[in-house]
C-alpha cells in the first residue's frame, strides 16, 4: 500500500505513470505522437512525455503488474533506483547507459 501511494504521488505531481500502469492511449493518438521509441529502457516514460500532460486522465480501473523486483530488491531500493534512473534520464544520460544501472 505505501507503493501505491508513492506511484500515485508520482503520477499526481510529476504527470508521470510507468507503461506497467496500464496506458491506454487511442491508436490513433499512439500513431501521431511516433509510438513507442526503440530504447531498451525509459520507453514509456518517452512516450508519456510526447503525450503531454493534458492528454493524460486518471481512470478509476485497477491493473496487476508484477512485484518480482520490489520483492527482489526490497520495497525501498526498487524505487530509489527508478528515481535514479528517472533522473539519468532527465539529465540526458542515454538510456542504454541506464539500463545498465536498472538491473
């Protein structure tokens, strides 16, 4: 539960749902904005950002996405990596370079 209000937090304040959160985007608009760009990390958040803020809405729907690298990692070190790798991403780190650091 703590996950879950940090993940909604993120989403709340920054506009920024992961693809494991389910995106649901009209094909027609996943075709305008280039679909999903060929990078082996961060391709959602890419899209995401070439969707813009306002075309993102909250629906009230529950997706299941698997909790293997939380459970891994631990529920603390998971998200800080994410934030780091978030953050690479930000700065302009390549996210081939990223993914490396991910895990």
């Amino acid at each position: 539960r703590r996950l879950e209000r940090i993940v909604a937090w993120r989403c709340r304040v920054l506009a920024l749902p992961y693809g494991d959160q389910g995106l649901l985007i009209a094909r027609s608009l996943y075709d305008a904005v280039g679909r999903f760009a060929p990078l082996p990390l961060m391709e959602d958040v890419d899209l995401v950002r070439r969707l813009g803020r306002r075309r993102l809405a909250r629906i009230g729907a529950r997706c299941l996405a698997s909790a293997r690298r939380y459970r891994r990692e631990g529920y603390l070190l998971r998200p800080l990596r994410n934030l780091v790798c978030l953050s690479l991403y930000f700065v302009g780190v390549p996210p081939a370079r990223i993914v490396r650091f991910y895990g």
